[in-house]
C-alpha cells in the first residue's frame, strides 16, 4: 500500500514513454473514470525515472477502476 491507510488499494500505471510531470497521469485518469472515482484518488507517486505512477484507490472502487483500464488497454489498444 502507498500511504498505508487500510480500505485502500495500489494501482500502478506504466506507460511506454516517459512524462515529465505527474498531472499527465492525473489527466489520463480524469479523462477515462468517472469524476466519483478519480476524485476519491488522494495519493499519487511518480517512479523516479518518470516512467508511471502508483497510486491508492479505495477498495469500494478498485475492481470497477480495474475494469475501466483493462477495456481500455485491451480493446482500445492505449498504451497504458
């Protein structure tokens, strides 16, 4: 866990290109899960070498945040 708090769970987004500030991954979230679920997101850390993030989501919406960006990756070919 991230920031350890209990009911939360830890995704890591990795992209094929490095960015070079964390609000790319924050707009990518914004712009694929609904406001309710991005807005529950309180944590966010860059790798070190900027090649993605990891962030804690609360366990009531892991598997529907899950299932957002496995379509997404899956059957709309993004590259995340």
């Amino acid at each position: 866990m991230l920031n350890g708090q209990e009911g939360m769970v830890t995704f890591q987004m990795i992209f094929e290109k490095p960015f070079f500030a964390v609000s790319m991954v924050w707009n990518v979230i914004r712009r694929y899960v609904p406001e309710d679920v991005s807005g529950s997101i309180k944590v966010m850390r860059s790798f070190k070498d900027m090649s993605g993030a990891c962030f804690d989501v609360p366990d009531t919406y892991a598997e529907r945040f899950g299932d957002i960006f496995e379509y997404e990756q899956k059957e709309r070919r993004t590259d995340f």
